[in-house]
C-alpha cells in the first residue's frame, strides 16, 4: 500500500513536470511547493536525482512531436538523404547550449548548495514576471525580425543560450521562461521562440540527467526505479499536452498572461515559507 502511494504521488509530479516545464512559470517553483504538501518518501540523493531525470519524459515528448523537424536523414526514391537546414539547426542549438553546460559542469554542486532554496526561486519568478511583462508592452505592434528557425543566427542562438545560462545559475527563472524571453528581445516571433526553447530542451535535458545519474551512481533500487519511471511516463503524456497547448496559445496572445502568474508564485512561496512552513 506505501509503495501504491508513492506511484501516486510520483504521477502527481510527473503532471506538474509536464505542464510547468514547458510554460514559463518555472518548473522548480511548483516543485517546491508540492514537495511541502506531498514529498515522497525517498532519499535526498534519490529526490535530487528525480527531480532532475523525470525531465527526461518530457523531453521524449518534444522528440516525438517534432520528429520531422528533429531528424535530419529521410528516404528519397530509395536513397538516403539528410538535410543541410535541419544540421545548421542542430549546430545553433548545441552553440546556445554551450553557456549552460560550462556552468553546469563546473559548478553544478555550488549551485544546488548556495541558491536552490525559495528566496531564490521566488525572487527569479518575480523579477522574470515583471519581465515579461515589460518586453511584452515593449513589443506590442512591433515586427519581429526572425520568423523562422532557419533565421535565427548563430549568434542569436549564442545570445539565447546566455539567457539559458541564467536558468542554469537562478533555480525559479525557468528554463523556459529565460530563452523564451531572451528571444522575445532579440526580435523573434513567438512561435519561434517558444520551438527554438523545446529543440533547445534537448541536450541540456539528457546532458543534466546523465551527470545527475552518473553522480548518484546508477544505484537504483527496485522501489526508486519504478517510482522514476512512473513519473517519467506522467510527465511525457502530459507534456505532450502542454507543448500543443503553448503552441497555439501564442499564435493569438502574448506571455503576460504567464508573467503575472509568475508574479503570484512567487509571492505565494514567500508567504507560505515565512508564515506557515
């Protein structure tokens, strides 16, 4: 029965992974605050090891539903093809992926210690909110310079990548969040954005759960294996929800909305920390 109660509670976080990691109101906030409500009973090795690994699941969903833009070899009249657009793009998103990565591998452990706590996490949600918010009016009746993937330079996918950088360093920016926005301001359109932060999803995903499984070592119990699993299995159907629902949200509004959600989080999280935990 303990053991039933745990899947549970790991298909609970599955759900908030898939919604909360691709809509930029930051994953690592909500997580926080159902860990108060409903931690599961694991080690805090293990915990620190699922909170990151269960992304995985949500990765798998933008593979799966961007697999045509995604992969670059195809079958033409029976001979094997690749396409030069989609290695140009696989190039920009390992450029933008390379500020975060320096900075995971070097001080990976500092930052756990140091910042992953919820005066961090709340501050990063507020002041990305306020962001939001502002690039948003800023925008308004403007045109975007790049509409496409293909139009995103390499350059511009650097700048995005330091904008990841900041997620990387302040846990409650949202990885999301922070690349969406740094795109917002460098003139790409919405759509754009928010696809250029999926296909960007991927390295920086599998590349964080293998250092956090090397890390722990691959010693999984039976328990904690299926526990991970489950969640991942959550977090990938409801991600594929989410990821359709982003897609066609920002193709009639803009990111207020979610700044302003960010916004309450974050003064939820002070609230609850300074006066009821």
């Amino acid at each position: 029965m303990e053991t039933l109660f745990e899947i549970i509670k790991s298909i609970l976080f599955g759900i908030v992974e898939g919604i909360t990691e691709w809509l930029p109101i930051s994953s690592t906030g909500h997580m926080i605050l159902l860990e108060e409500f409903l931690s599961l009973k694991v080690s805090p090795e293990f915990w620190d090891v699922f909170l990151v690994v269960i992304q995985l699941g949500a990765i798998l969903a933008v593979v799966v539903l961007f697999w045509g833009k995604l992969w670059p070899f195809s079958l033409e009249n029976g001979k094997l093809t690749s396409s030069k657009e989609t290695w140009t793009m696989w190039l920009k998103i390992l450029i933008a992926c390379i500020p975060a990565a320096i900075v995971g591998l070097l001080f990976d452990d500092f930052l756990e210690a140091h910042l992953m706590n919820y005066i961090v996490v709340a501050i990063m949600l507020i002041i990305f909110g306020i962001l939001f918010i502002i690039v948003e009016n800023a925008n308004k009746n403007k045109q975007h310079k790049i509409n496409s993937l293909a139009e995103i330079t390499y350059t511009t996918a650097l700048l995005i990548g330091i904008f990841q950088l900041i997620a990387a360093v302040f846990p409650g920016t949202s990885r999301s969040g922070a690349t969406i926005l740094g795109a917002l301001m460098l003139g790409v359109s919405r759509t754009v954005a928010a696809e250029f932060t999926f296909f960007l999803a991927i390295p920086v995903m599998f590349g964080a759960s293998l250092l956090k499984i090397v890390k722990f070592g691959f010693a999984f119990s039976g328990n904690e294996m299926l526990i991970l699993l489950v969640g991942m299995i959550s977090a990938f159907i409801v991600s594929i929800l989410s990821i359709k629902f982003l897609m066609n949200f920002v193709k009639k509004h803009d990111f207020k909305g979610f700044g302003y959600y960010r916004i309450a989080l974050g003064l939820l999280v002070i609230l609850y920390f300074l006066f009821i935990a």
